[in-house]
C-alpha cells in the first residue's frame, strides 16, 4: 500500500515507530519531523516542550537551528552574487578592512607570532567554501590558534553573546590565520563573517536583508535570530544532557533566555530560529531550482552553486579525513564527502542518501537536507544538543528510516 507521495503507508508507520522509541526513550523530550515529495507532506509532532511534561510538540513549535542555519543564511550572499554586488574571486579586504594584509601561522599548531605573509588577500570565494583560512578545525583543538579564536569570537552557549558586529570584526583581526587563504576546508567561522560582509555590503543588518529577500517572500514568518515575545510559548528550552549522567541540563531557556531577544551579532552561522513548515518552503525553492510559486528567490545557477560540491580534491580529503577521527561524536556528520556553499552535499555514496543530496545539521539537535534524485525534503528538531550521541543517533535513525520509506 503507498500514499500519493512515494512514501509507503507501512515506511511512514515505521518512520514514527523509530521516531517515537527516540522519545520513549526518555532520552528526548520531544520531536518535531516533517518529510516531503511531490505534492505531498508529512509530519509527525512527538513528545513535549519540557522533559518533565508539559505542553505537547506541535507543527509550529519553533526551535533554534544551530548550524542548520547556514544554509539559510547563505541565501542572502547569493543574492548579491546574482546582482553583481559582490564577485566570487574579488578581495573582500574592501567590505572587511580588518581582514586585509594578513598574517598567516608557519605551522597550524605553531605559536601566534611565528608567521608569514599571506600569498594572497581573502576572497568572496574563500568564506564562500569556508576555506578563508580560520574556523573550528578539529585536528588542532589543543593549538595556540584554536585557543584565541575561541576566545575572541566563539560566543557559545556557555560564554555569553557575542559583542557587535564591528567589535567582532576587529577582535577576529587581531588574529593571525591558520591556514594561508583558500588553502583548507574549516568549520563555521566564515559563515560568521559572511553575515558580516552581506550586512556592510547590503548596508542594512543581515536579518533585515534576509528578511526582505529570502524570509518575507518564502512566507518564513516563524524565522528569524530571535522569538518575539508573543511566540515565546513556542519555543521549547535547549537541553544540553549530562555526558556523564545523561541529566537534562538547561542550555537556554525559552523566557529570559538567549533566545528571546535581539542578538547584537546576527549570526548567520548558527543564530537562527524557525519551524519545520519554514524551513520546508526554503529546502523546497532549492529543489525547484531557486523558483517560489511564481516568484523567483535566486538564479539557477546560484542554486547550483551552493549545493554541489565547491572543493578541491586536497581541500576534500583533508576534511574527509578530520571528520573521521571524530565521527563518535557526530554518528556520521561530515562523512558526506563534500562541501558546497554553507552546506555538506554528497558526493560518495556512504549510507542510506544518495550522492547530490544537500543539507546540514545542527548541534542542537537539528537536521535539514534535500534529495534532487528522489524530490525528498527531510527535516528534524529537537531540542537536545549534541552533549551527548542521543540527538545525533535520532537524526541517523530518521534519515535511515526515511530512505526506506521511499516507494517507487
């Protein structure tokens, strides 16, 4: 038996099955899923806000997207792209001054003031593929780099929000980079700063460019770096669990919290906030080739761009090979073997996806990708971050489950 989609009825019964175990678990309070193809939508709203009880998961529970946003946010530098205000292969050094002239580390793990000149300025291309030269790179956790970026520009649950944007700015000037430019692949940080680049060049902040080109037009109303206060009963507290006891630990909590008011840096590579109907509309219009009803969000080729592959064979095996040494954390995060614009595509077929298919995850427990051979959408909230494996082996059990469910 198969429902008008290309889903099974028997592999969506199951897909909630396994989602539902999660949730019984008693490792996961609560879940929101959506799957699409086709025409057709399903979702399933699991569980509840709190992990004590409480208020049911709904369809418009909103939940903080972490690293899930950089796929979004991406969206607003192709616009600028597509309109000829920025140039792939132009210094950024006139929109971000304080990336110009760049020091850049003789040795990764070396000291800071061990450097040489960098052989080129940083270009739009470099943070486009977060090759610009600094970011999260998990070989060298323990170097004097890893050690000072943290501490000027990591604003994590943990350590308080981050100042504003020109302030960050200079603080990540003072900073040598780790890698000469467009040398590796490394996590995060440029995203961070391509929020930056498209607020001085937009001339407006980020949010509001987003906003009027990317969130308004998509009917993303529920997304955004904030809750407004009249939505805060939709959002559910972060929980960061024990790695030890497994105790749900408050990361954030919903009134009050980090969450609930206007961030001074928005940022675009992890501030967001949204629902799965409106991360739907967007993982949609990249499937349709940048197309939104009648209205066209972005080119074709921008599209094209931001979810195939956009790196080197030498820049791919080196991250490739950083994953690997930590895929116990990640059950399988970063083994997609490529990178495109703010997000992993496939380009191997390793599990259950595809090669081609694109997306990311977050570290609070969210997943989102898109599949243009089989026209799947899939996405996955929670409101567990990944302090321990229980949020990363539900997003593994969805998208394993799912692939199944498919019916041709």
């Amino acid at each position: 038996m198969r429902d008008n989609n290309g889903f099974s009825e028997a592999g969506l019964r199951r897909l909630r099955e396994v989602l539902a175990r999660h949730v019984e678990s008693g490792k996961i309070p609560g879940l929101v899923a959506l799957v699409s193809r086709g025409g057709g939508t399903h979702v399933e709203t699991i569980g509840t806000m709190r992990h004590d009880g409480g208020a049911p998961m709904r369809r418009d529970t909103i939940f903080r997207m972490a690293s899930t946003t950089k796929p979004v946010t991406m969206a607003a530098a192709m616009i600028l792209l597509d309109e000829c205000r920025l140039r792939l292969d132009e210094p950024v050094d006139p929109w971000l001054p304080e990336l110009a002239d760049r020091r850049v580390l003789k040795r990764p793990d070396g000291p800071l003031d061990d450097t040489v000149p960098a052989r080129r300025p940083i270009t739009v291309r470099d943070l486009l593929t977060s090759t610009f030269g600094l970011g999260v790179d998990f070989a060298l956790l323990d170097s004097p780099i890893r050690a000072a970026t943290f501490e000027r520009t990591d604003y994590s649950v943990a350590s308080g929000p981050a100042p504003e944007p020109d302030e960050w700015m200079r603080r990540l000037g003072e900073l040598p980079l780790s890698y000469q430019p467009g040398e590796r692949w490394q996590y995060d940080l440029s995203n961070e700063v391509l929020g930056v680049l498209v607020a001085r060049v937009a001339g407006r902040p980020l949010e509001t460019f987003l906003r009027e080109r990317i969130l308004d037009p998509l009917g993303m109303k529920d997304t955004g770096f904030h809750v407004p206060a009249e939505k805060i009963d939709r959002l559910p507290p972060l929980y960061g669990p024990d790695p030890q006891t497994g105790e749900f630990l408050v990361w954030d909590e919903a009134a009050g919290g980090r969450s609930s008011m206007p961030p001074a840096f928005q940022g675009g590579g992890g501030g967001l906030v949204s629902t799965v109907d409106d991360y739907h509309a967007y993982f949609r219009m990249l499937l349709n080739h940048g197309v939104h009803g009648d209205d066209r969000i972005l080119s074709r080729p921008a599209v094209e761009l931001m979810t195939t592959n956009r790196l080197t064979p030498e820049q791919q095996t080196a991250r490739t090979a950083m994953y690997r040494n930590i895929a116990h954390l990640t059950a399988g995060q970063g083994q997609h073997g490529g990178w495109g614009f703010g997000m992993a595509v496939r380009t191997h077929r390793g599990d259950y996806a595809p090669v081609g298919q694109f997306g990311w995850d977050g570290g609070t427990g969210t997943t989102a990708y898109a599949d243009p051979a089989s026209g799947l959408t899939g996405i996955l909230l929670t409101q567990v971050g990944m302090s321990t494996p229980d949020s990363a082996r539900l997003i593994n059990d969805f998208w394993t489950t799912l692939y199944q469910a498919l019916d041709d």
